[in-house]
C-alpha cells in the first residue's frame, strides 16, 4: 500500500471513530480498541463501514436527535427502548425463556431490558 493510500484509509477511520463517539456518547471515554470489542467488530475496515451506516441512518432521517436512545445490546444491534417502567414489565413478563431485568437507559427517558 502507498503512502497516500495508508493515509486516506487512517483517516476514514479516525471519521469513523469520531462519529461513532458522537452518535455514541457514553462511548467517548473508550480507546478505540475498546470500542471494537463493544461493537463485536474485528478490524478498522467493519468499525469505517459500521459508520457508514450510522451515517446513512443519519442522511435519510435528518441529524440524529440528542435525547434518541442508541443503546446497542452485545451483538451491536440498537436495543428496544420502553416509554415506561411499566411497559419493560409489561414485556419482561412475556419472555419467560430468558431472565431479564429492568434497567433506565442511560442517554434517555426510557427503559431497557437485559440479561440477568
């Protein structure tokens, strides 16, 4: 690989980076390594088209809100939020092959459900 093509590559993943910190605020205090694990993604080339995504996300639904929740479960997938405490219950109660506990989302004023 040239020297251009090596820093254009670093570059994308630098933007890449910097927009899932952005998206992602509770994420900003973790090395990007880190951040890779959390994402279940195993090189700089999935964390460029996993921002790709964000971005996508981004340009057909207008800037994302500051208050929306994007909270990602273990496998990277945005996870459900609940409007109220009584509505995660309501949907705790239904799944009855995992054990599940309630949880106020951190970025929000909602509610998740994970895995005991």
């Amino acid at each position: 690989m040239n020297l251009k093509a090596l820093k254009k590559r670093l570059k994308q993943e630098e933007q890449a980076f910097k927009r899932i910190k952005k998206c992602y605020p509770y994420l900003s205090s973790m090395s990007n390594n880190d951040i890779l694990v959390y994402l279940h993604l195993s090189s700089t080339e999935e964390i460029v088209a996993y921002a790709r995504q964000l971005q996508s996300v981004e340009t057909h639904t207008g800037e994302l809100a500051e208050d929306e929740c994007r909270c990602l479960d273990a496998n990277g997938v945005l996870k459900n939020l609940y409007t109220s405490k009584k509505d995660a219950e309501r949907t705790r109660i239904h799944i009855t092959h995992t054990l599940l506990k309630i949880y106020p989302c951190p970025t929000t004023n909602g509610w998740h459900l994970t895995k005991i």
